[in-house]
C-alpha cells in the first residue's frame, strides 16, 4: 500500500460558483499532485473540532501542514499585530491539535510556510506577526515573481536532513510577511536567508519534522530539489507505516 498522507484542508471564505456555499473545505492541488507524484496517498482532513483528532489520527502515516491564513497570535499570548493579515481560529485550533497529536504519535511531518509556524507555535514557538517587526530583515519575502519561481536563496546547515535534499544554497520561492522568532523547543533551524529569516527548521534529535517556510510544491515540477522534499516526506511516512 502507499503511505497516506493528510493533509488538513484550508477554508473559502467567498462563495464558490459551484455549490454556492462558504467556508468550504479545500486542499491546495499542487500540494496533491507533489505527494501523488512521490509515490503517497493523500488524505484530506476538513477542519473540525479537536474532539475528532483521535479519530482520524490512524488514518495517516504522515501529515502535511499546508500555507494559508496567518496563526491567530492569541496562541502564542500576543494580541493582533497592525500588520496581521487574516486568520481562521478554527483551523487554527483543529491543526494545533492534530499536530500535537501526529507529533506524540511519530508521524512523519512536513510544515510549508504557515505550517511550518503552525508547527513552532503548537510546539512553543512564537513568530513575527509581521516582518516589520524585525528591523534587520532586507530581503524581498513576498515575492512578485510567479508563485513557481524562485527568488532568493536560503543558507541550509551542512549538518542537516535538509542539506541532503537541497543543497547548501537553494534557490527558493518565498512569499510570507510572518517568520519564526523564538524557536520551539526540540526543534532547531537548519536554514535562514541572507538577512537572517528563518527558512527551515527540523526535529533536533530525529527525522520527524520538516519545516520549510517556501513552498516546494509550486516548483516540483521543474526543480529536482522540490520534489526531493516530498520523496523524503513518503520516505518518513513509510518507515511510520512498516512500523504499525
């Protein structure tokens, strides 16, 4: 069997010209595609209450924290930044649950950019709400170069899970206003741009997680090392399945 793969879904906030109905679920088709494509089966989790965690949490071997709306900083014990862009509680509240519980559980995890915060801050972490909140940050982060393309490059540790994959300095696309700040513990960043921006960040002591704050799965058609990220997520995924 081929390891399945979640993935929570995001929300339409604007009606859809098909059922007419708002705040329908929905799950990014490049990100699909990309699993597909590394040999997975993905499985679509709608956002719904915490209470419904354990009964999906043996339906996957590995998870994929999608982008999205910002987190809601009230999580992390801020109050709204002028900055902050939209956020959605309850997909905040329903993901923050799951990956607690997909990290207990040894699942095989991959963060892309909200994921990737979603998963500091569950975890302990905090973020900037926005990058004007750090004064040393120069790089364009919010790209206007299609979505598929890269634009700047990020500085990987040769110590790595991540240096295996991509190399020490790929070629990255990037389009966020938030960044990690304070990093959660047992995890450890493993890639940051040249003004400092955290780019990557990884289990310190396994191969659990995986956080990039690109999105490879706009570039893995083209880039041998965008797909690369989703053969090592299958990878993860199976040892977790031959392991249940």
């Amino acid at each position: 069997m081929h390891p399945r793969i979640a993935i929570p879904a995001d929300t339409l906030t604007e009606a859809t010209n098909i059922i007419n109905e708002r705040n329908a679920p929905f799950a990014p088709r490049p990100a699909i595609e990309a699993i597909v494509k590394s040999g997975g089966a993905p499985v679509i989790l709608p956002s719904v209450a915490p209470k419904f965690v354990d009964d999906y949490i043996d339906l996957f071997d590995g998870i994929v924290f999608a982008g999205g709306f910002d987190v809601d900083p009230t999580f992390f014990g801020e109050e709204p930044h002028l900055k902050l862009g939209m956020t959605y509680r309850k997909r905040d509240i329903f993901e923050i649950a799951l990956l607690k519980r997909a990290h207990e559980k040894g699942k095989a995890i991959l963060g892309i950019c909200r994921g990737m915060q979603l998963i500091n801050v569950a975890l302990g972490g905090t973020v900037y709400q926005d990058l004007s909140e750090n004064k040393t940050i120069y790089v364009k982060h919010s790209q206007d170069a299609p979505g598929n393309l890269p634009s700047h490059h990020a500085n990987v540790s040769e110590d790595s899970r991540l240096y295996q994959l991509v190399g020490k300095r790929p070629y990255i696309n990037s389009r966020h206003h938030q960044a990690l700040k304070d990093i959660a513990p047992g995890l450890k960043v493993v890639a940051r741009a040249d003004d400092g921006v955290v780019e990557a960040i990884e289990s310190s002591a396994s191969d659990q997680i995986l956080g990039l704050q690109w999105h490879p799965e706009n570039m893995y058609k083209h880039y041998t090392d965008s797909q690369n990220i989703f053969a090592d997520l299958i990878a993860r995924a199976n040892k977790v399945a031959q392991n249940n």
